[in-house]
C-alpha cells in the first residue's frame, strides 16, 4: 500500500461515518487463549476472490489502539484478519469492547462492527508446558481442528490427568518471540505455545523432561528426536524444537518468577537505600612506587648482562694465547720497514724500474731454439739478491703493493722439450704433446 492509499483508509475510517453497524459478544475466560476471525461475513459483506478486496482497522472502542494483551494481524493465506491474546487475571468479570472498522476498496464502502469481550473468571493454571513448533505457522493455530489435535495429544497419551481443565494459555509466533527468520522466503516462522492444567504433571511428562533437559543450554535444535516424536508426527506436528520444550510448575512459572522479582526489588528499596559519597572519600591511587618498580626492574636485568659480558670479553680474554697473533703482532713492524726500505730504493735507482727483454724462441718445431738475446745489466748490488730470491716462481715477478718483494726480475720460461732422435716412444712422438 502506498502513502496515498494510506491517507483514503484512515480518512474514511475516522471522517466519514459507517454505513453500517452491529454489535458482536464474545465469552472468554481470564489466562485462557481467544481468537476471532474478522472477515467479510461479520460485516454482511461477500467475498469475491479479490485478493486484498477488504482492509480492516481495530482498535479499543475510543482509544487509537489495542490493548498490550491483544493481537491483530492478517493473513493472506486465509484472506481474514484475527483478533487474539490472553486475558489478564485483573480484568476478570469486566467488559472490552473492541471497535472493527472494514473498508471495502472496491467501492470504499466503510462498515462498522463494535466487537464486546465478557472476561470471566477461572481459576488460574498451576502447570504449564511450553513447546515450540516450526513447522507452523501463528495462524494456523487459529484452526481450532489443530488445537484439539494438539490437546489430545495429552489428554490421551502424555498427560491425562489433565483431561478435565486442558487449555491453550498463550499463543504468538516465534519471530516476535525473538526467533530469527528462516533462511527460505517460503519457509514456516514457528509458533510458540502454552498449554496449562491444575493437573500435576503425569510421569511420563517428568521422564520426558529428564530427557530434554541437557537440551535447555542449546538455543534451538529440530535435529533432536525423542522417545514420543511419533505421536507427534502422527497428529501433524513435525517440527517440534526440543530445546524450547519446557515445563513450569506452581513454583517456577513465569509469572511466579516475575512477582518474586518485583517483590524482591521492592523490598531492597525500601531497606537498603543507596547513598551518594563525596568526593573526598573516593580513594586516590600513586603511581610512584609503579614507576620506581617499572623502572628498577629493567635497570636491574641490563646491568646484570653488561656485567656478564665485560667479564667474558675483557678478563677472560687475558688467559687466552694464540702463538700466530703472537707472530704476527711481533714481525709486523719489520714487514713494514722491508717494505718502505725498497720502495726508496726504486725511486733512487732507475736501472731497477727498467723492463726486462724476455728470451724468444722458435715457433717452428723440430728447429733449434735460439739463445737468450739480451738482458739488461744487472747491477752487482743485486747479485745475492737475485740468487738468494728467485728460488720460486712466486719470488720471480714483482708484485705491486705487497711487502715480500723478492726478484724484480722476471724469469724466462725453459725451453720445450725435444726429443732426441732415437728415441722409439708413442708418447713422444704424440702432435701437439709438449712436456
């Protein structure tokens, strides 16, 4: 329905006056289920399989609403509206008048039906047992062919003692109740319902509380079967979720709880008043002694490693002897003199820098090798230097930088060898094999 749509049903309901009007009594009893199914017959009206052909409004006569403990909603299903709910224990031997208001968006004709609710007195039920169904839904338990269906299930099998004064006492949809929505659009809500007796609660109802009791701490769970899940599903109700299976004596229903809570508070209201305190006796907390302590323990845990690590690296250190560092932190002053020593003595004497002429020899084989052809003068200063420091291949060249300076001359390569002529050999004879 949209806003305008809205604003037409509330004008002719509250402006115009009804062209029609009756007065409808209804006998309910206090803490006990009622339901009235408004649809077009009370109003004289026929239904025509138009869907959404009527909308109706109710309210308490001369008031904008209903009470707290009544219910309307409308169902597309049955293309009807009900009225239900419990009736307080203080309103017995009173009057309701509940005022129905239809409207026909066919032709917007307005009807009224003044609906009277005589609430009698009946004793209150001491047992109640709370079950939830899922695979119904609230308005399905207006089927009273369901509710008796339901009743008989005790009354026959579970408990018959309570043949007499069975009743439904409350009766709501599991969404309102706070259940979530099924995850399919076409799936059932739930129903919760209650039903109370002045009958004491037969053994196999206390057998079957022991049997779903370790079931109350899980908050909902259809996957659970009992002993008496066939009758059950025998007369229709398939769904039933254990978990919220309950049952509620004299002692611990509902109301019983809340009236002992209420009380409870009222009492500590009166006895124990609650007394501000001034500001100067709220306790002051230092924070000193928790800095100090934050502080030291850190403090103490660092000094504690330095320590240790002085005494490892730095005492310990003196007892340790290695003959190779001892070596060489001796010899090194004299590497460094050797070296600083023959450095002045290439820059004083040119003939030391000058380039030695290597030996060359033939290329072709089987042909005499030539003789060395010419080297420079080698000073006789140098003499014993050159016979006593070219003993090796690695004292025979001059490498830049390092302090062992052996021979600054380079050494030729021997001749290859050449074999004699009688010499019978493979291995001698072999191309291309020099030793």
């Amino acid at each position: 329905m949209n806003y305008f749509q809205l604003i037409f049903t509330i004008f002719f309901a509250l402006i115009i006056q009804p062209s029609f009007s009756q007065q409808l009594v209804e006998q309910i009893n206090v803490l006990e289920l009622f339901s009235v199914r408004v649809e077009p017959r009370i109003f004289n009206w026929t239904f025509q399989g138009l869907t959404e052909q009527f909308q109706y409004r109710s309210s308490l006569e001369n008031y904008p609403d209903l009470p707290s403990w009544i219910r309307y909603m409308y169902s597309n299903e049955y293309h009807a509206g009900f009225l239900y709910g419990t009736p307080p224990e203080k309103l017995a031997e009173k009057d309701v008048n509940i005022e129905i208001i239809a409207l026909n968006k066919q032709n917007y004709e307005t009807r009224r039906v003044l609906l009277t609710l005589q609430i009698n007195n009946k004793v209150p039920p001491t047992n109640v047992i709370q079950m939830k169904i899922d695979n119904l839904n609230w308005v399905h338990m207006m089927d009273p062919g369901r509710v008796e269906n339901l009743k008989n299930i005790f009354r026959n099998d579970l408990w018959p003692e309570s043949k007499n004064d069975l009743h439904v006492t409350f009766m709501d949809s599991a969404v309102k109740m706070g259940s979530r929505m099924p995850l399919r659009p076409n799936a059932r809500e739930g129903v919760i319902v209650h039903l109370g007796s002045n009958a004491e609660f037969s053994q196999r109802l206390l057998e079957l509380q022991k049997e779903v009791k370790p079931l109350y701490k899980i908050s909902t769970c259809t996957y659970k079967r009992t002993s008496v899940q066939t009758i059950f599903e025998n007369s229709g109700f398939t769904g039933l979720d254990w978990c919220a299976f309950k049952f509620y004596g004299e002692e611990n229903s509902p109301d019983s709880l809340k009236n002992a809570k209420e009380s409870s508070l009222s009492t500590l209201r009166r006895t124990d008043q609650w007394e501000t305190f001034s500001k100067d006796e709220i306790p002051e907390r230092n924070y000193s002694d928790e800095f100090a302590l934050s502080f030291a323990i850190p403090g103490l845990l660092l000094a504690i490693l330095v320590s240790t690590l002085t005494v490892i690296l730095c005492f310990q250190h003196e007892k340790l002897r290695d003959d190779d560092s001892e070596y060489y932190f001796n010899f090194i002053f004299y590497v460094c003199t050797d070296f600083l020593r023959l450095k002045k003595s290439y820059r004083h004497d040119p003939k030391m820098s000058q380039s030695v002429q290597m030996v060359q020899y033939s290329s072709v084989r089987n042909q005499p090798t030539t003789i060395l052809k010419s080297l420079k003068d080698i000073p006789s200063s140098y003499d014993d230097n050159l016979s006593l420091r070219s003993q090796s291949p690695s004292d025979s060249y001059y490498r830049e930088g390092s302090p062992h300076i052996g021979n600054n001359y380079l050494r030729p390569k021997p001749p290859p060898y050449k074999p004699t002529s009688n010499s019978n050999s493979s291995t001698m004879n072999r191309k291309g094999v020099e030793i």
